[in-house]
C-alpha cells in the first residue's frame, strides 16, 4: 500500500492522552486537581509568572542596592605620566598649554602628573596636581614640579 496524506498515522504509543484534571475523583486528578491544599497556586489565577515576585518578603531586585555611583561634583582630570613628558625635552618650561596642543588632555579641565617612567632633562612643570613618585622623579632631574 503507497504511503500518502490519506493514511499516514503516528507510531504505536506515540500520541497520548491529555490528562483530565478535575473531572471528579475517581479519575485520578479529581478535588485539589493536581494543585495541592490552599495556597496562592491553588486559586484560580494565583500563580505569579513574575521572577521577582517572592510572596510580601522584599524582592531580592529590592533589596540589593543599585549599581555604582556617579559624583555630580568630579572635576574631569587627565592623568600624564612622566614618560610622556620626554616629548617636552627642548622647553624649560611645561604647562597646560603645552598639554593641550599636545593632545594629552582631550576634554578634560584638570592635568595631574603622575610617577610612571623616568625624566632625563630638568623641566619645570606646572600642573593641578603631582603625584609623590612624580615630585621626586622632577625634583631628583634637577626639574620643578609647580602647582596651579
């Protein structure tokens, strides 16, 4: 016999019957239905689909604290180390100026110098802010380390 769309069937034990819930006791699933004694998930729409929902306890979304914190008061400040302050070796003297036309404080309104690296030549270098590596590297060079 050809097989086509007039005969075609499942295999044997393929296709089961839906459970009948709460069609009286003695089909098995009769009285609570499958969904126990009282509750909120017994009642009819009781069950809560949302993940966050913990029952009246406070949410676990609730009570951890949001992340991070943003410092309306913060000064943007670019951060140089010494190491490019080796670009400078022909001037005496360094400022903010020379930092700008350099690009090495791109949108930002403060420069505080810091210890990475080494200095060959005394400079004397204006800043807002030195950090104590730096000071001493300036300083030990035969430099100035000046603050605005």
């Amino acid at each position: 016999m050809p097989i086509n769309l007039s005969n075609l069937q499942p295999p044997e034990g393929k296709k089961k019957k839906p459970k009948r819930i709460g069609r009286g006791e003695s089909s098995g699933q009769g009285k609570t239905a499958g969904k126990g004694n009282k509750g909120q998930n017994a009642r009819a729409g009781g069950h809560k689909r949302n993940l966050a929902h913990e029952g009246g306890q406070m949410p676990y979304v609730r009570r951890m604290p949001k992340f991070g914190f943003r410092n309306i008061f913060r000064v943007p400040t670019a951060e140089i180390n010494l190491v490019a302050l080796e670009r400078f070796a022909e001037q005496v003297e360094v400022g903010i100026e020379d930092f700008k036309a350099a690009g090495l404080m791109k949108g930002k309104d403060r420069v505080k110098i810091l210890g990475q690296g080494e200095i060959s030549r005394p400079l004397t270098v204006r800043a807002h802010g030195f950090s104590a590596s730096a000071r001493q590297k300036i300083e030990a060079a035969g430099g100035k380390a000046e603050v605005v």
